[in-house]
C-alpha cells in the first residue's frame, strides 16, 4: 500500500548508518548462544516437558517415533494452524473445493501447485500451509509404502529421492532461468560493476517464521526449542559467512517487526486480526536469534508502531537517495511496489528467499499482470487474505488487474465506478469505495 513509505517511518529510521561496518564473526559467542542456558527474560516461555519430549523423540532419531509417527504428527500440526488460519473452522483440508472455497471464496478455482505456489509466493500463509501439508502427506503416503514394501520384502529405497514439490521454482522459472547458475553472493551482487557496494534489506521477522516452518523440531540439551535459530543461522552463513571470514563487509541490515500494533490498527482495527498467535516454542528463539545476528556483527533496526516493510522501503529510500543499489531479501508481495523498473539507476530489486532467485520488476509484471506501482491498487481491489484486508467482494486479483490496466489506477477506477457495465460488480465498488480507500492507504 502507499502508506508504506510514509514519512514518519523515515523520521523513524533517521538514525540508520550510511555505511554498515559489520566486525568479525564470533565464534565463541556463536557457540555459547547455542549452549548457554535459556535467557531469563524468555524463561517464562519455555515449552512443556510434553513439548520438550516430542522434540527430543522427533529430532535425535534415536526416540520411540518412527518416521511414520513423527510424519503424522507433523501432519496434525500443520493442519490444526490451518484451521486457526480459518479462524477456527475446520474443513476437509484433502478437498481442494473445499481448499478453492477457503481461499478463494469459489469452490471452482484451482489449487493446484502452481496455483498455490504463486499465492504463497506473495505471502498468502493459508496457501503457504496447504502446500506444507500436502508436502507432508505425500512423505507420508511414501513412508508408508516404504513400510510395506519392507514387509513383503521388497527393497525400494525412495524415501528420500528428491520430492516431486518444485513448484515455487515453477512458479519463479522466469527469472530462475534469467540468473540459472548464479551463487549466493553473485545474486546478491556483493560487489556491483562500477564498485559500489549494495544495501541488502533482510525481512527478518517474515524469515524468522519461514525458518520455524521449514525446519525439524530441534532443541538444546536444556529443552530450549532452536529450530527457527539454526534454519535463521543457516540463511545468514549462506548470505554472508564467505565474505565475512574473507575480510569483506557486505552492507546488510536486519529489519524486524516491532512488537504491539502498528498505526494501521489505529486506521482499521481489524487489521491483521485473522493471524494465529505465535507459536509457543518460538517466542523463546525470537532473542536468541538477535544475539546470533550480533555475534555475526550484522546490524538490526526496528521502528516503534511500524512494521519492517515501512522501515524496510524507507531504507530502500534513503539508499537510492544516496545513490546506492538495493537488494531486499523477502516473499512479502507488498514490498514488490519498491521494485525498480529494470533501466533505473539506483536500482531496487528483491530476491525470493526459498528460491534465492532476483525478483525484477518483469517478473512482478508476469505474476500480477500490473507493473510494481500499481499492485498496491490491484491488493486494495482483490484483498489480502493475510492481513485480512477483504476487498471488494466478488473482485479477485484478476478482475482487479484488468480494473487497473483499462483505467489506469484505483482513485480513476472508483471515480469512474458508475461506467463499468456489469451491475454487480459497478454496485459493489460504488457501496465500498470508502473501505477501499482506507485498504489502499493502509
């Protein structure tokens, strides 16, 4: 939305370094982080020795769990936090009708992997979680076959082949095959051609999450969960680790979520109230992951009342404005605005963090039919699932692009409302454009 770089973040982050001069990674601090005993200030929110008993069964391979059991466990989990996803209503998560009727609110739309791949891809959680879950039931239905193979003895060692799910790479083929063969520190363009040196903008508090997601139930001796910490510090030796310990100094930053609401809850309460509370078992890794990136010597930011996207895009400001190339490193859809068209110089660019692929201003183009700065005017039309931002009922992100490219932008589009032909659809933007005013701002 267009509030996202709103001037008061700037006042926020005025005091943000030109010039970041990470020091030297500390190893011993790195190791005593993942061996000191829980900090204080978090020991409050340490999980239940049930918690705790699961993990160390789950995560050791040496406990009572088989591969099945910690399979269907897994299972349950992630389709429980979709139902909390759903606002507590359960629904068959094995229809994809059902799954349609959920998302979409039309039991005929497709939920395929592409499908899904593309909206998780953009930040939609619920897609995100059915695609873990499916994931998972597919592990599990050759686990299973696995086992009975064994049983009738038949050897077939395909458990761990590679899984079928690729769609995320099918969904960014674009610009993988753009930067095909391209390694970390290359796609991030550490060193530019004429010598500069990028700002990388991390979305720490989204990838934080991503890490809890995407990694087994890990703990420290003491029953402290670290999965999230390990999948984080995984993400940053891949980002940054080679440069560091070669004496370089990649100008890369942190940006967290700062904790409370945020102004836009003063502007729409409802804003954000669909989300889940935060897992339990990682509230306590949320700190050990900041003395992590210290140890690393990487700096971190937050701004009071505004989320990292504001601080993020105020950042991608300031940098262009001294005349410094951006890389921002998140899946969250609403800072593809910042996206650069690809002649600019200074130049904006983000890089999908699953894929390690650039996300340019064609690829925004291809997947939402509209040029970076007019997708916050598609999202305020269609919605956001995620932020719970409802939209204009029966407009979904097509209908809301082809609005936009025939009118040019959102305010010509509510201003000319009384021209569309199909009643529904006129009515409907007529008695929301008020609301959808409010989305778009927000």
């Amino acid at each position: 939305p267009s509030s996202i770089e709103d001037t008061k973040a700037l006042d926020a982050a005025k005091d943000f370094p030109k010039s970041i001069d990470p020091a030297s990674i500390t190893f011993d601090r790195y190791a005593e982080i993942m061996d000191s005993p829980t900090p204080p200030a978090v020991a409050t929110s340490r999980p239940s020795p049930n918690v705790v008993g699961f993990m160390a069964e789950s995560s050791d391979g040496n406990g009572k769990m088989t591969q099945i059991d910690i399979l269907t466990s897994k299972s349950e989990s992630i389709k429980n936090t979709i139902y909390k996803e759903n606002k507590g209503k359960k629904f068959n998560v094995n229809s994809p009708k059902q799954v349609a009727r959920v998302l979409f609110g039309d039991s005929s739309e497709s939920t395929n992997r592409d499908v899904l791949d593309a909206l998780a891809s953009a930040g939609n959680r619920m897609a995100d979680l059915i695609l873990q879950y499916r994931e998972v039931q597919r592990d599990l239905k050759r686990a299973n076959k696995q086992v009975e193979n064994k049983a009738n003895g038949i050897h077939v060692d395909d458990f761990h082949k590679s899984s079928p799910g690729q769609a995320r790479a099918a969904a960014l083929a674009s610009a993988a095959a753009r930067h095909k063969g391209d390694d970390y520190e290359e796609m991030l363009e550490f060193d530019d051609a004429n010598g500069s040196n990028p700002l990388l903008l991390v979305d720490a508090s989204a990838y934080i999450f991503r890490a809890y997601y995407s990694m087994p139930p890990l703990h420290r001796a003491d029953g402290t969960p670290v999965g999230a910490l390990v999948g984080f510090c995984n993400m940053l030796n891949r980002l940054v680790l080679n440069r560091l310990l070669a004496g370089g100094q990649p100008r890369i930053v942190l940006v967290f979520d700062a904790k409370g609401k945020t102004f836009r809850h003063e502007m729409y309460p409802e804003y954000k109230a669909n989300r889940s509370p935060c897992p339990v078992d990682l509230v306590p890794q949320f700190d050990l992951i900041r003395d992590a990136a210290r140890a690393y010597g990487i700096d971190q930011i937050e701004a009071p009342t505004y989320e990292a996207d504001d601080v993020i895009a105020t950042l991608a400001r300031m940098a262009r404005e001294e005349g410094v190339n951006v890389h921002v490193l998140s899946g969250d859809k609403d800072l593809m605005q910042l996206v650069t068209p690809a002649d600019a110089v200074p130049s904006v660019n983000m890089i999908d963090p699953k894929e390690m692929v650039r996300v340019t201003a064609d690829v925004v183009t291809d997947k939402w039919g509209v040029p970076p700065a007019l997708l916050g005017d598609v999202l305020a039309l269609a919605g956001d699932s995620s932020d719970n931002i409802p939209g204009v009922p029966g407009i979904g992100p097509k209908i809301a692009r082809d609005l936009i490219n025939e009118y040019g932008s959102l305010e010509t589009v509510l201003e000319r409302a009384e021209e569309i032909k199909q009643k529904a659809r006129r009515t409907k933007l007529i008695e929301n454009a008020e609301m959808v005013r409010i989305y778009s701002s927000i």
